[in-house]
C-alpha cells in the first residue's frame, strides 16, 4: 500500500495533500495577528507515514508567550469579559459552521500529521462540531443564586458567576482538533479569553482553528496561538498573567503543570494518562465484547488516554475469547491512513514508535505471549513509516510493566480472572482511574461493578462512547476536573457572593 492519496479517489471532496503540506511557514496569532516568533525559528512538522518534512512551524519563546498573555488579558479586561452572554453564543454558532465547512480539511491536517486514519478523522465531523454547539448554548444559561440567609434585619444575598480570565490551553496530540476545541470552546463560553499551545507534533489543525475563530468575528486577543515544544507550555504554566490552565496530556507534564502553576496558584484542570481495565464475564454478548474489547486499543493505533489496555477476561471463557480478539487484530488492516480501508495507521511519530516498541519488547521479555502482533510492521511501503502490528499479549501479569504503565499504543495484554470481587481488586490496583469497560447480560452485576470502579467513566456493553452532555475526566492520577457537561463551565467560572443590607 502506497501513501499516496487513494482518500481522494473516495473522498473528493478532501484537499490534496500536497496542497495543504506546501502551505507558508506557520505563525503565532497574537492579538488577532498572525506574526513570526520573536527568535525567528521555526520546527518541523514531520508525517509519521512517510516520514517527510510536512510543515515549519513558528517556535515560540518566553517574549511570545508573554505577549499573547498580554493581549488576551487587553482584550479580557476590554471586550470580551463584558461581551452579552447571546452574542458569545452568536459567535460559537458561527465557529461552529465554520468547522463544518472546513471540516475536510481539518481532517486531512490530522491524517497527514499524526498518522490518524482517514477514516476516522473524517468521522468526527459531528462530535467537534456538537461540541461547539453545546457550549454555545451553556453561554447563555449561566447563572448564579439567590440564597436565603439568617442575617439578622433584610439582607439579600445572591451569587454571580464570572469568567476567571485568560485561560493557557495545553493540548496533546492524539486529537489534536478535537483536543483543542475541547478547552478552548467552554472557556469562550464563559467570556474568558484563552492562549493556546498545541502539540509540537500536531499544531496544525488547531493554528486552522484559530483562523477560523478569527474568521468568524471573535474580537483580537480573545483567541492567541503559541506553537512549540514542551517549554513553550512550561511558560504559559508558569505565567502569572495566566489565571486557570487546562491540561490535556500525560501525568508527568501535569505534575509539571501543577508545580509550574504554584506562582499565582492558577486554577487547573488536568486530564492525564490512563490504564484502564476492561472487564468481560463469561454471560456477556462476547460477539460484541470481542469487537469492542479490540476498538477500545486499537482505535486510533491504541494512542487513546481511554484505551481498555488491561483486558481481564473470565476463566472458563477466558481462552477462547483472547485467541478470537487475537484474531480480529491480525486482520486488521495496516497501511497509509490516507487509505479509507485502513484501520491501523502508523503511531503519530519516531519517539512515540520507539516507546511503543520497548513495551512489546518488554512483553516478550517478562514472558508474555504474543497471540497477535508483538512487531513493528515493515513489510513494503511500510518501512519509511511508524507502523506497529495491533499486538494482543495473553498470560500477563499484574505485576509486569506492560500490565502497570501506560503505553499509548495498540497492546492489549490479557488476563484471567474468577470472581467479581478479584477482578475489582485487581482493576482498581493502578495509580490511574480514567475509563474502564464491563461487559455482561446481568444488570445487577453491571451496576455493582461500575459502583466499585474508581474511575471517570464505566462503559457498560460498550466503550469509547464520548458525548459533549457527558462529563469526562480522571480518578486519581489520571487528574481532576472534568470536560463535558454543564460542571466543565464551572471550571472557568468563579462564584462571587453579594450580600447586600437594605434600607
Ligand atoms: P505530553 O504531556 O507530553 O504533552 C502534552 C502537551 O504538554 C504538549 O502540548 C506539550 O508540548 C506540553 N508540555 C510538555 N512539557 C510541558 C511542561 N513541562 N509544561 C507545560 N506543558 C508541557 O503528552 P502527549 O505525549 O502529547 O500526549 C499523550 C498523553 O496524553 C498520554 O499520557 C495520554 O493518556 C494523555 N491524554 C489524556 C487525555 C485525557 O482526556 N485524560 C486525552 C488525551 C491524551
């Protein structure tokens, strides 16, 4: 299979992507401008398929980030903290067709970025949109109350919400416009103003949003862009003109966030790595829980913080069913992710690879058995590229490295287990708590098990499933918050209480 563009034979309507690779250098947007970076240097963006030089990427400082700050709180303190809650909404909306218009693009920026197959990218056109949506209608229904107190003589006593400020938006790239959007759509919404920092790996769909922010009338300043490697987040983190961080990406930067955050002890949100267990009893649909066992890892190449990578697997069905989820990932189809048949594209880049693969090796070498997979995948067109074969590992332990750490890529490692309160135990045994899956036909079991499981979401008979009304977010060290839902407003809203004497 070649990388050439077979997406346009099924998809005309997506852009060509030479076309969108040969674009001008990018830049920062600073104060409704875009502008080169104060150092004049620039980053590659490179296509993990290929392994071409895709685009140069402004390289933000210390000065830059300094400046957005400086222009998102202008523009905070000027417009937009006073801007009417329906002409937010009005904006959002307009963002919102925006996305959708644009939307091919968007997706081919993440298919030629960080290797996400185009099958998927062009899938998500209603979620990101959705998303916009929602919270273009939670900008007009925020709202504070009014409290009955016991202070002596007529006091009346109510609440206000108001916007915390300028947010910094740190983002990964496992969804690069979905992630962006994510934070940055909400905090809009509240009448915050926001600097956004991409993934070095996957900056280009959220600098196209930003145009498309710009383009649908939002004042300068509300909207900043500072493009860079993990220092240029390091900074927005620390900045003390920064007044709330929301963080998507693994524990360890969030813990580096929540240091860097101590200065003017910025408000945060963090959602971090995951372990997740999913958990399949023997009375379960298993035609179903074999499908969905294998998406919950391998879709989007496993680089998914949800990915139910510890799969436990009750005893009396427990071989029978690993070898059939084995064989679903032999036939999955690797190849270029701008093929439309593809299901695995390669990992989003080189350092993502080569962590990927020291996991599969130690698999092998703590003696795990690869029913599937346990290889990079290199045969023919796939040599240049990060292809990494859908791996399923069945006599792990809980205790081995691939069982404990995090590994953001397509391993599944199997175990056995023989009762309910073993197998809670043992999935609860992690520092993490983000998804977890549990599949039966019995309803009393279902809800026994997804009240044990210390974690953000339980997906009974399914997984993966996302929604804008459904909150999201992390137990433990998987972080605090949560996205989605009407609670996600709160996080860039602070409570102000008036008490008031009357005459
Ligand atoms: P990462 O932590 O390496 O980077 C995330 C972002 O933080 C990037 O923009 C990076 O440049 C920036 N960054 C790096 N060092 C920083 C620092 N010291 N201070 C501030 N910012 C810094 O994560 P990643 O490799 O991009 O993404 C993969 C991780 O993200 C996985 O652990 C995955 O589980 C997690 N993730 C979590 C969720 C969730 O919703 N919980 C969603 C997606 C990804």
């Amino acid at each position: 299979m070649t990388d050439t563009p077979t997406a346009t034979r099924h998809a005309t309507a997506l852009p060509h992507p030479k076309a969108l690779a040969t674009l001008a250098p990018k830049k920062l947007l600073i104060d409704g401008r875009w502008v080169a970076p104060s150092s004049g240097k620039t980053f590659e963006s490179i296509n993990p398929a290929t392994g071409e030089v895709l685009a140069h990427i402004a390289e933000a400082n210390d000065a830059d980030v300094d400046a957005a700050v400086t222009a998102a709180r202008r523009a905070f303190d000027g417009v937009w903290s006073k801007t009417k809650p329906a002409e937010r909404q009005r904006l959002l909306l307009k963002l919102a067709d925006l996305i959708e218009r644009d939307y091919d693009e968007f997706a081919m920026l993440d298919t030629l970025e960080m290797g996400m197959p185009i099958s998927r990218s062009t899938a998500g056109k209603q979620r990101v949109a959705g998303m916009v949506r929602f919270y273009a209608g939670l900008a007009t229904a925020i709202h504070g109350q009014n409290i009955s107190n016991s202070i002596p003589g007529s006091v009346l006593s109510y609440t206000v919400k108001e916007p915390v400020g300028v947010v910094g938006a740190i983002v990964p790239w496992n969804g690069p416009l979905s992630q962006a959007v994510w934070k940055v759509a909400p905090a809009l919404a509240t009448g915050c103003t926001v600097v956004l920092k991409p993934s070095e790996q996957a900056s280009l769909s959220p600098l196209k949003l930003a145009e498309l922010i710009e383009e649908a009338g939002f004042p300068p300043g509300v909207m900043n862009v500072v493009t860079g490697a993990g220092a240029v987040g390091a900074a927005v983190a620390a900045h003390p003109g920064i007044d709330k961080v929301g963080f998507t990406g693994s524990t360890a930067t969030g813990q580096a966030i929540v240091r860097a955050s101590a200065g003017n002890l910025k408000r945060l949100s963090l959602e971090l790595g995951g372990k997740s267990p999913d958990i399949i009893f023997a009375d379960a649909d298993l035609d179903a829980a074999v499908a969905g066992a294998a998406a919950a890892v391998f879709t989007n190449c496993g680089q998914i913080c949800i990915a139910g990578s510890r799969l436990f697997v009750e005893r009396k069905i427990h071989d029978e069913f690993v070898h059939r989820v084995a064989e679903l990932a032999a036939k999955m189809r690797i190849g270029s992710p701008l093929d439309h048949a593809t299901e695995l594209g390669p990992l989003a880049s080189r350092l993502q690879f080569d962590r990927v693969m020291s996991y599969i090796n130690a698999g092998h070498e703590e003696g795990a058995q690869a029913l599937a997979g346990g290889a990079r995948a290199d045969t023919g067109n796939l040599a240049n590229g990060c292809y990494v074969q859908p791996t399923v590992f069945a006599g792990a332990r809980d205790d081995m490295k691939i069982v404990r750490e995090e590994i953001f890529g397509p391993v599944i490692s199997a175990m056995p287990f023989d009762s309910v309160e073993e197998v809670v135990q043992r999935a609860n045994n992690t520092p993490y708590g983000l998804g977890s899956g549990v599949w039966t036909r019995d309803v009393s079991k279902a809800h026994l098990v997804a009240g044990a499981l210390k974690a953000g979401t339980v997906w009974v008979n399914c997984y993966l499933q996302l929604d804008a009304a459904i909150p999201f977010g992390g137990y433990k060290m998987s972080g605090y918050g949560r996205e989605s839902g009407t609670e996600h407003m709160d996080h860039y809203l602070q409570t102000k209480s008036v008490v008031l004497k009357l005459a």
